[in-house]
C-alpha cells in the first residue's frame, strides 16, 4: 500500500506534464458527471430507467423484509 507521503512526495506539482495530465483526468470525470444530468434533464425514458436502478436496492429489502 502507498502511503500519503510517498504519493506526495514524489510528485512534483509544477511540472507541465503532472498539471496536464491531472486537468484532463479532471475533465474527464467532469463530462462523465454531466452527462448524467443532461440525460436526466432532456430524456424522460432514461429519468424513468435511472429511477427503477435506483430504487431496485430499496425493492429488495422491503421484499426480504416481509417474508
């Protein structure tokens, strides 16, 4: 396992190549998260699907729960 302070200590945090790479890996995860919620705003099929996931968990409880 790394610890904090050998994954921080060798990083050199004003390195052209370590900010780049960091600000996509950002930008990446950013138009992950807002695709989601432009599906979620512009397509009532996916908002229907997204809430049958979401509860599907909540389903199987209250199923077991009441056997």
């Amino acid at each position: 396992m790394v610890s904090g302070e050998e994954y921080v200590g060798k990083r050199n945090f004003n390195d052209p190549k370590y900010i780049l790479q960091e600000t996509t890996n950002m930008l990446t995860f950013l138009s992950s998260c807002n695709n989601v919620v432009i599906y979620v705003v512009s397509q009532s099929m996916f908002r229907e699907e997204l809430k049958k996931i979401l509860m599907c968990p909540l389903r199987m409880f209250t199923v077991s729960a009441k056997q």
